[in-house]
C-alpha cells in the first residue's frame, strides 16, 4: 500500500494540527492572565505567610481553569471515548458483515485495495498481502475494452456508483464465469469520496 496520504487524509491531518495549535494558544493565555489576576488578588490582601500565600495561589488558579480544562480538554475527550466506543461497536459489526456477505474488495480513494473480504480471496486466488495497495486492474480478464472502463468510472463520478456484468481472472490467470459487479462510492461530509467497495455477486 501506498505510504502518499490521500486528499482527505491530508485535509484531516491540516484540520487536527490546526485545532491543536488553537488549544494550545487558548490554555497558555488562560494560565497566563489567570496567573496574572490571582497575583494581583493577593497582593491586595493583607500580609500572609509564604505558606498561605501559596496555597491560596494555588487554590484560586485552580478554581480559575478549572471551567477551561474541563470544557475544552475533559468534556471533548469524554465525548470522544465514549464516541471511541461506539465506532469500534460499528466496526465490529461491519466486520462480521463485511465477511459474511458476498465477495467484497474496498479501496481507497484513488482505487488502491485496502481490504478484502475472505470470499473474495478465495475466489480470487490471492492472499491478502499479495492485493492491499494494488489497483483492481490486477484482476482485468482482457476481454473489455477501454470504454467500458471510461464508462464506469463516468458513471461512478456522476452517480456514485456502477453496476454491470465483468469477466475477471484469477491468481493463475484463468478467467471466472460473468458476475455481476457493484461499486459504490462512499463520500464524508464534504462529500468527497474517501473510499469505493466493490461487491461481487458470482
């Protein structure tokens, strides 16, 4: 596989450093002027030991960024545990799915194979690690031409998805019985297509 980001995996990682660098700058201005008022605080109270004067420091710092930690750092990192959770139940889910549906590719966006399903590898002849990071061109049986590639992936820009009958070949280069072959794009928020599966029905 392919060791180049994708354009939305890049656009992620620009997102994440960006909301990184904002936190930083927000909770070093908090500290910063949070500092700075209860400074000023206990200088005008009347004279204490350096003890009290410490502790009273440290107590009303810590009642002052108490609020800025808590809804900027705790509550989103709650929110994204138990998010965590929820994914990984999904995935779970789609994995089971995933094997026992029918022989399934999925690649990414620029139609390198990420995964395979075991169904498909077994028809196909290969071992996973001989197909992750491959263009399915791999599996091309010769016997369509060009156009009918051009018009798939016109299709597939257009309306997200294509569906034909496909000849395909194996490992060893035999070619396999017609199937019929469904590609579906799947698009994030911004509706840029971030991966495509591809299922057969043999």
């Amino acid at each position: 596989m392919s060791n180049h980001l994708s354009a939305p995996q890049e656009h992620q990682k620009k997102e994440t450093h960006q909301s990184v660098k904002r936190l930083l700058i927000i909770l070093i201005a908090a500290v910063f002027f949070s500092e700075a008022f209860v400074m000023e605080v206990v200088r005008l109270l009347p004279p204490m030991s350096r003890m009290n004067s410490t502790l009273l420091d440290s107590a009303l710092l810590s009642l002052l960024l108490f609020p800025f930690f808590y809804y900027l750092i705790f509550r989103p990192l709650i929110r994204r545990i138990a998010e965590s959770r929820l994914i990984e139940d999904d995935l779970r889910i789609a994995a089971v799915a995933f094997e026992i549906k029918d022989p399934t590719i999925i690649t990414d966006a620029d139609a390198n194979i990420i995964r395979a399903n075991e169904k498909f590898l077994t028809k196909s002849g290969y071992t996973m690690d001989e197909i992750v990071g491959k263009n399915p061109r791999i599996f091309k049986s010769g016997m369509h031409d060009k156009p009918f590639y051009e018009q798939m992936w016109k299709r597939l820009h257009e309306r997200g998805s294509w569906c034909g009958e496909i000849r395909i070949k194996n490992k060893d280069g035999r070619i396999l019985h017609p199937f019929w072959l469904t590609i579906t794009a799947i698009k994030d928020e911004q509706q840029k297509t971030t991966h495509y599966i591809g299922i057969y029905n043999f």
